[in-house]
C-alpha cells in the first residue's frame, strides 16, 4: 500500500531529525524523495 | 573531552565576571533576515511592522530582559502572570545585577565610535541631540540631510530614529557582496555589542583592560571578504575597541553552541598557563532581528524578537570559594552520537556527570536552550526549554532515578522557563551563567549543568547536530 509512495520528510533538531524519519520511512516502503532537518530557533 | 579519562580530581577555571547587555534596535528589525525578504516581497508590511514596535520603556518592562540582566530570578519568571508582553514590570530599570539595557540612540552612538571605514554616517542635528552624550571611540561622521537622503539613494541603509531617517550605513566596497552594508552592519553590530558588555564586564571588576591577554569572539557574524568568507577574528577588533591593549584574540565558532566552545577554549588557555585573563564574548545577531515577527504581527504582539544579546565572561585561575567552570567536566558531542535528542543527553549530561561519579539527579539546575516561549510558541516553534528538559527528565525515567509520574517535578524542580531574545548563541546555555553564579554564591543551588546544542545541518556541510556542555560549581575543597 505504501511501495512507492512518494514523501518529503522534514524533521526538527529538537524532535526527530530527517534522516531518521526518512529511515523509517524507507524502510516502511516509501520513497523518499527530500529530507531534511530544520531548526526553528 | 575523552570518556576514557580516568582522572577524578576536579579541574576547575575560576569564572570572575559574566556581564550581559540587551541593545534595544527597534528601527534595525527591518533589517532581520526575515523582515528583509518579506518586506520586499510585501510592501503593505512596511506600514504594519513599524505599529508593533515596542519603545525602550517596554523593553526595558519586559520581564524576560529583566530576568536576562538580573534584576529577576529564572524562578520568580515562572510565577509572573502572562502575557509578559502586557504584564510590563513596575518600576524596572535599564540596570540589572549582572546586565543592562542600551537604547537605540546609545547603540547608534556605539556604532559611530567603533566605525573606523566611514561606513556609517548621522544627521548632525539629530546626533547632536539624542546620540552625541554617548559618544565614545571615533568621533562621528556627520553631515546634512540632504547627503544622508543622497548616501541612501546611492545603495546606503537607511538608519532610523522611529518614522525620522538620521543616518546612512554604506558598503565598504562597491563589489564584494561579503563587504555588502547590511554585512557589515551586521559585523559591526555584533563588535559594539559585544565591546560594551566587555567594557562593563571590565569596569564591574575594577581592573583594566590591559590585563586581559587573550579575546575569544563567538558571535554569530561572519567577517571577511571575497577571498576569505567568514575569515574572522572580530575578537581582536573587539579588543581594541575596548582597550584591551595587551590582548590577541580568535574567534570560535559553532552555531549556538559556539558560547560554550569558546568557554572550553578559554578555560583551557587558562588551565594551561597559555593565558592568565581571557575574555570571552559574543555580540549580538542583527540577521535574527524579527525573526518570528510575522506570527507577532498575526497574533497583534509586539514585535519581541527587537534587541541585540551579548554578553562578556572574564576566566583565570580558580580561587578558593570562587564559583568555577569544572574543565574535567566539559563534553562534546561526537559524530558517532547520532543526532536523537536522547543521544545529545546521554553524551551532552549522562556520559559527562558518569566520569564525576555522579547522576542526573544530582545537579540542582540545568541550564540548556533557554528561548523565550513567548517569542516561540505563537509561530508553532514549540517551548523549546520544557522539550530540552522533559528529555533530560524521560532519560532519568529510563535508567530508573525517577519514576514516570516524577517527569514534572524534575523538569520544575531542575529546570526554568525559557526567557532569553531568539537570538541563537545566546539563549544556547550561556545566558543562564549570570544566575548560575548568583545562585552558587547564595548556596541557592551546588552546581548546574550548562548544554547547548548547535544546529550544524543548516550549513550543508553535514546532516550532523552538535553540542557542548560543562558544570560550573564552587571551588570548595
């Protein structure tokens, strides 16, 4: 249901970073196709 | 710092003044990164922006600057009635135990002493009347109106005093962008800021400047040119703007947590017998001048992101009973750490406090990313000190020092609410070392653990995080 599916990750240094929600996402079957992390101070 | 060190004495750096300043530059926030490119992008905010503008009484009212320059405590801030932003203090002054408010004018007469390229020019009338008893340093530049209306038409910033224009900023080189006005604005932003708390760091003491023999610059600026973007070294221009005759300087950078870097850095200086008195200092960031204004103006706030935090910390050798930087302590965040909140607290609290022999639960106060939720929370940044704290607290929760249901009381009992300008390096841990000293002397607190964190994915360089951390305590046998 999810292979393939397309997703833009953006995490949050003091949350989850990006890299790691593009992790889990990858690994659910989608695909990642930007991450990144921001900092919103 | 190794983890593999094995040795259990303490190392400790005697902390002999920390002195902070807030420069209230209501008519620079139009010149904040984000009002720059939204202003641009949308002229209808030129009208809107200058009505939410706070005047220097405000400023100085506001309860979290009264907190940032001493005259109230992190704990008494939890108990005032919000919003902050209209529950003005009664009665504040620009002057606190450890900190003081500058004005706009003050911070223009600054900026004028410290020009040595004839990059900023006032109004002579105007400067006559409202800036010239500041006067310090340089003699100022001025001229008539007609040339200051002449110098902004030519490409000069526009310097404003409310609606009345009294000065030009030029560039200091027709083509490099790194020379560029509102660059070096910026930089020069940053050297003022920084000297005046430096000088009232100094003056506090009692001793000259000429003692000092090494400036560590961790500001957030970057000075150079062309050919050497970011190339540095304000600590030095800062230095002899203050008169610090005798001294060297570098700079240390590290996003936000570049403070505690320099603290290390300084610290070590010290402890090596390389330099007996070091400066470190950090002057104020023009760039995040309004830099949630938006959600301000949104929420019919006041634009509160409108001052320039520095601050000034003098290190030497430890003194008996001093209240100390504990070097053995200091931790680094290392690339092997993974990013996760979780790990920045192992490695940033837990791992560090393991080599003292101690545990979470026996430091009396954190001091870690102490951003004023007012300022924050409006644009949906979130309160940023309650999640630093109620990660430290969970961390607790899992090696079994408190329970699940004691979350709360360990982020009241250890922690503080968030009152520092959004300012980047500044609320990073180091705004909190005035109150920290305070309460070490008073026997309020034994020790507290100062962690910042520095967002280095925003560089491109890396997708890394990154942090610093140290305990301050007494130097008690």
């Amino acid at each position: 249901m999810v292979k393939g599916k397309k997703i833009i990750a953006i995490g949050e240094r003091d949350g989850v970073p990006g890299p790691v929600i593009a992790e889990c996402l990858e690994g659910a079957g989608y695909e990642v196709v930007f991450q990144v992390t921001e900092c919103f101070v | 710092m190794s983890e593999t060190r094995s040795n259990s004495r303490p190392v400790r750096v005697g902390i002999e003044a920390v002195f902070y300043s807030l420069a209230h530059v209501p008519d620079l926030v139009r010149y904040g990164s984000k009002p720059l490119r939204e202003l641009r992008a949308g002229p209808g905010l030129n009208e809107k922006l200058p009505r939410q503008l706070r005047d220097f009484s405000a400023a100085t009212a506001y309860a979290p600057h009264q907190v940032y320059i001493g005259n109230i405590s992190p704990e008494q801030l939890r108990e005032l009635p919000k919003p902050w932003y209209e529950k003005l203090i009664d009665g504040a002054t620009a002057q606190g135990r450890f900190g003081e408010l500058v004005d706009q004018n003050r911070f223009y007469a600054l900026l004028a002493g410290a020009d040595q390229f004839d990059l900023v020019k006032f109004e002579e009338q105007w400067f006559k009347q409202h800036a010239a008893l500041f006067s310090c340093g340089r003699a100022p530049r001025l001229c008539s109106l007609p040339e200051i209306k002449a110098r902004c038409a030519e490409g000069a910033l526009a310097l404003y005093s409310g609606e009345q224009l009294v000065g030009a900023f030029e560039s200091g080189h027709a083509e490099d962008a790194n020379l560029s006005a509102d660059v070096l604005l910026e930089n020069l932003s940053a050297k003022v800021t920084a000297g005046h708390s430096l000088r009232l760091a100094l003056s506090g003491l009692g001793i000259d400047p000429g003692e000092i023999d090494y400036v560590i610059s961790c500001s957030e600026e970057a000075v150079g040119d062309r050919y050497n973007r970011g190339g540095g070294n304000l600590a030095k221009a800062i230095a002899e703007d203050v008169g610090c005759i005798n001294a060297a300087g570098s700079d240390v950078k590290a996003f936000c947590a570049g403070p505690m870097y320099a603290m290390v850095h300084g610290a070590s200086l010290i402890y090596s017998g390389v330099a007996r008195k070091v400066a470190v200092v950090a002057g104020g960031s023009l760039a995040k001048l309004g830099m949630k204004f938006e959600s301000h103006l949104k929420n019919n706030m006041p634009v509160l992101e409108d001052v320039l935090g520095s601050f000034a910390v003098i290190l030497a050798s430890a003194k008996p009973n001093q209240t100390c930087m504990r070097l053995d302590s200091a931790a680094f965040h290392p690339v092997r750490a993974g990013a996760s909140p979780q790990a920045m607290a192992e490695y940033l609290a837990e791992r560090p406090l393991a080599k003292m022999g101690m545990k979470l639960t026996d430091v009396d106060r954190y001091g870690v990313e102490l951003h004023n939720p007012e300022i924050t929370v409006p644009s949906g940044s979130g309160d940023v000190p309650r999640t630093n704290y109620l990660t430290l607290a969970a961390l607790a929760v899992m090696r079994g020092l408190i329970g699940k249901n004691q979350m709360q009381d360990f982020v009241h009992a250890r922690g503080m609410v968030g009152y520092a300008p959004t300012q980047g390096h500044i609320p990073s841990a180091i705004v909190y070392l005035g109150h920290a000293l305070q309460a070490l002397k008073s026997g309020t607190i034994r020790n507290a653990l100062l962690i910042a964190k520095g967002s280095l994915f925003l560089g491109r360089m890396t997708q890394l995080s990154d942090g610093c951390s140290f305990l301050v305590d007494r130097n008690e046998p």
